[in-house]
C-alpha cells in the first residue's frame, strides 16, 4: 500500500526519536550498566530489565525533560526523509509524553527551522489517548513502535504501522517498516499516482 503523506501521522519516541539507543547510552554512562537492544522485549522495560524501577524511572526522566541535553538523536534517516515528506505535506507527530515543550525544542534543534515551521505535534499524555488526535488531524494511517497502540487504531479502521523493534515482536499481525528508508518508500512522489 502506498501512502500520501499528507495522510500519515507518527509517534516520536523509537519512530522518530531513537529514545532506547539514548536508554542504552545513559545506563551505560551514568550507571554503568551493559543493556543491549535485544535485552529489550517488552513496552514496558522494567518488565524485562533486572534494574532498580528508579534507575530506568530516571533516566526516562531525563530523557522526557530534557531530551537534547541528554543526546537523544534521531532514528537512521528520519530527518532526511522528513525533511522530504515536509515539503508535500505538514509533517505531524503525535506522542503520548505528558508535556509537549521539551520535545518541540528537541524537534527543532534537530530539524531546523523550516522543517519545523511544517510540524504539527500533540502531546497526549497517554499512549491509548492518539485517536482523537489522528482524527482531528485528518489522517488515516498511523506509525507507532508500540503494538497495542497500533492494534487499538486499526480497530478504528486506521491503517496501522509498527515500527519493528524487538519488543513488538511477535505480537501482532499488522503491517510493519524497520526503517526509514522503508517509510520513504512507502511515501514518495514516485509512488503517489498508485494511491
């Protein structure tokens, strides 16, 4: 299926925002702690991580208070493609972090300006809260990497996308991209008269 990008919406964390590398690299800095991607099965880490709740209660803090200040980088070519589907269509980006201001700078340090003019964002506060938002967005697909936030909307009749990550293997049946080079290709000019 091919998408017009003026239809797709996605979630910022570990879609756009490489949140888990930023995770990893913290443990490892600030606790010395080896965490690899594949240690990582389950939404929810401390369900899957033998880590004091505090440790990974912290370390998400930063990342949610001050995202730039602690590294958080973009996914391998989210801005590149971004930056190409902006000029089509305002990119939006729903999440469901509580506060929507520490992103939104995170977002423009690493989109820049223009980029970032085309940006619509809603904070939700709640990962099962997206739906209005799509819907008041106009849109009619959704990227997510969280697979009961994809299966939810896909029962509203949206079409659903996991972002592959090892905590969502497994468990749904929906259609999935492991890049953005697969975003890119299911997005580009090229593919739009097959819509």
């Amino acid at each position: 299926m091919k998408i017009r990008p003026e239809t797709i919406g996605f979630d910022i964390d570990c879609v756009v925002a490489d949140t888990m590398a930023a995770f990893i690299d913290l443990a490892q800095k600030e606790y010395d702690l080896a965490i690899k991607p594949e240690h990582i099965t389950t939404f929810q880490v401390e369900d899957c991580l033998d880590i004091d709740p505090r440790i990974i209660q912290d370390i998400f803090f930063r990342l949610l208070e001050a995202p730039v200040e602690n590294g958080l980088q973009p996914m391998d070519y989210a801005v590149p493609v971004l930056t190409e589907l902006s000029l089509r269509a305002p990119l939006t980006l729903i999440t469901a972090r509580p506060t929507k201001e520490p992103i939104a700078q995170w977002l423009h340090f690493v989109l820049g300006d223009d980029v970032y003019s085309r940006v619509r964002l809603f904070a939700t506060g709640e990962h099962d809260g997206k739906y209005p938002y799509i819907k008041e967005a106009g849109l009619s697909a959704f990227i997510d990497d969280r697979a009961s936030t994809c299966l939810q909307l896909a029962k509203k009749g949206l079409y659903s996308i996991v972002f592959s990550h090892p905590w969502n293997q497994g468990k749904h049946s929906l259609p999935s991209v492991d890049s953005w080079r697969h975003i890119k290709d299911l997005c580009t000019e090229q593919n739009l008269h097959t819509c």
